[in-house]
C-alpha cells in the first residue's frame, strides 16, 4: 500500500505529490541497463553553478561486486532492506577532478543534492521508487570502491520496485506503516527575518 503524504496544496505537481521512500524493494526485480542510463541522465542535467557538475556516482546494480562491497559495509539498520534494492549509487563529490578546486563545498554539495533528487523524480516517473541512505562506513566504501582522497563520498540510494513486506524483518516491514508527514510550511519559510513566518500576500 502506498503511504499518502498530508499535502496541504492541491496543486503540488506529479511526481512530487505521491513520491515516497519504500524500505521494502522486489529482490527479484532487475532494472535494465537502459533505466539506468536514464536515472544518470536526468542527474546530469540537474542545475550546476558555473556548469561545473561536481557530482560523481558509482553505479552497482545488485549482483555486481561494487553492491557487494557497500553491502559489507551497511549500518546494522540499512543491512536489511538495503541489499534487496535493484540498483545502489554512492553518491559523491568529486573535488579535484577536472581543475575543480572546491575549497568550499557548499555550492558543490547544493549541486550534487540537486543531481539527486532529479534522478530521484525521474525514478518515480518510471515506476520505480528510491531510498536514500547514508549509514554505512564510508570510509571503507570509499577505499573499496577505488575512490580518491580528492573525492567526497556522501550518501547511498537504493533504487527497484516495491516488494512484498510478508518477506522481510518485521522492523523493516514497519517502517512502510509510518505516516509520512512534513514541518509545517511556516517552520521552513521565513519572510523579512529569521524565524518570522513567511505568509502569502492576499488578494
């Protein structure tokens, strides 16, 4: 069953209205090649500041001994439903490559959120859900997987299609049953200062 969010607007667009975060995946579902390349290819025309892209990803899909290795290295929490994911990405910033000298990484790191959530979106547009994730050891990713000190490794998303909750732990089945709720608009909107609530104009 799909968890429906409290969307106060009725004109929120698809498929931001009913996209969502299973933690139960089909671990007999394979995504095809083409898919991917897909998913890759809506990150890569996420906005970039100076069209500097600065995101990097490191695509395994389940099977490959790239999901192998981040699958050794999964917080207890993640070690079950994780694996069970069609397709993993760690999702990285890669601060040396090509004359990229990001001593600050906050326009490169607003990038590479941006980059994701496209993939996220268009993900969902193809039927298929993503979970992002950032508890495992990235570290001894990063040393697994090959990258280089000048590169930042930042989160997991584990992609594929839903699955039947009756085949995991029941704490991860659980997670599916939680209401799926936001902070209210005025926490996160400010208008002309910090902690005022922004409101819309009237008329």
């Amino acid at each position: 069953m799909e968890q429906p969010a409290r969307i106060n607007h009725p004109d929120l667009a698809e498929p931001l209205r009913s996209r969502w975060s299973p933690s139960v995946f089909d671990a007999a579902h394979e995504i095809a090649a083409a898919d991917v390349e897909l998913l890759l290819e809506a990150a890569r025309w996420a906005p970039s500041a100076g069209n500097r892209q600065p995101w990097r990803y490191l695509v395994l899909p389940r099977g490959s001994a790239g999901h192998a290795a981040l699958v050794e290295h999964l917080s207890r929490g993640n070690a079950g439903w994780v694996p069970r994911a069609s397709l993993l990405l760690v999702s990285t910033i890669a601060r040396g490559a090509d004359g990229n000298d990001f001593g600050d990484l906050h326009v490169p790191l607003h990038d590479l959120g941006q980059a994701t959530a496209h993939l996220t979106l268009q993900a969902h547009a193809m039927g298929l859900h993503v979970h992002q994730f950032a508890g495992f050891d990235h570290a001894a990713v990063a040393a697994a997987l090959g990258v280089p000190d000048d590169a930042l490794v930042l989160a997991g998303i584990a992609v594929g299609r839903r699955g039947d909750a009756a085949e995991v732990d029941p704490r991860d089945a659980e997670r599916e049953q939680r209401e799926r709720v936001r902070r209210p608009l005025g926490e996160i909107a400010f208008g002309d200062r910090w902690g005022e609530a922004w409101t819309p104009a009237e008329g």
